[in-house]
C-alpha cells in the first residue's frame, strides 16, 4: 500500500507515491531521475547519497521518503547548474576536489551545508564536518582547500 508525500525537490513540489520503507535515494534516483544522488553502503556511514533536507545534510539512505512531507529537499542537481554553477561547485572543480566524481555530490552539499552554519571553518573544523563523507581516491587535501576556496567565495 503506497502512501503520497508532498514535498519540494530541487525547488519543484511533487507529490509521490510511495511505498512505506522506501528509502529517499531510491525515490530521488528511481522515480525521479536524480542520479546525482549515489547509492552507495546503504548504511549512513559513507556520505554518497547525502541530500539537504531543510538545509541540513543528511544521509538518504536511511531517511524514509514516507518522511519527507512538506520538506524542502536539494540534491547536487538543484544546487548549480552547468552554466551557473554554485559557488562550492565552481571551488571543488579549480581545486581539484572532485577526483573521480563519485563522493563529489555528498561532499559538495555537505560543505554547503557546512558552510551555511560556519562560513569561515579551520582545517580541523572542515575535517570533522566532513568526516561523514568517505573518499577513496584522495588524502582530502585537495577537498579541504576546496572548502576553503568555497568560504572565500561566499564571504560578504
């Protein structure tokens, strides 16, 4: 039995139907098309799939969409565009943040997140706030200066 969820999504309401234990990242990259979102562990613990719900990054894996009613949900697709791209966007790919592009979404919408509460975080502030995101291909030098290079764009 599938239950209506109205939420906004990218700045768009939907109205989906869903079943109970449906988790958000399978409504996001199945029912909409939003495969910027990863699926990955499928746990919480590495970040791929993160989202902003309400400005706050969260983990869709393990979020229930039946729990999303009247939220406000961004994935890596709302956030820029190709030719406008977000600010923490534009510093990830010239710092070289990105490497292979999978934890690029989660990471991104997490410093946004971060960001947004902290606009001038230290190293150490950057790292805790990211240590949810798990990455494979670099020692996060090159995320952290992207963090950096995002706060310098976004300050007043």
């Amino acid at each position: 039995m599938s239950v209506e969820v109205t939420c906004t999504i990218n700045g768009e309401q939907h109205v989906l139907p869903v079943e109970p234990a449906e988790t958000l990242v399978e409504s996001l990259r199945l029912r909409l098309g939003l495969t910027g979102v990863k699926k990955a562990c499928g746990t919480g613990d590495c970040g791929a799939c993160t989202v902003l719900v309400d400005g706050e990054a969260l983990r869709s894996c393990i979020l229930l969409t039946a729990s999303m009613q009247g939220k406000s949900i961004t994935t890596i697709e709302g956030l820029g565009t190709p030719d406008n791209l977000h600010p923490v966007q534009e510093a990830f790919v010239e710092a070289g943040g990105i490497q292979c592009g999978f934890c690029t979404p989660g990471m991104i919408l997490t410093a946004k997140a971060m960001l947004d509460k902290n606009p001038r975080p230290s190293d150490a502030e950057i790292m805790e706030g990211l240590s949810g995101n798990l990455c494979r291909c670099t020692g996060y030098v090159k995320i952290v200066d992207s963090v950096h290079r995002a706060a310098e764009k976004m300050a007043p």
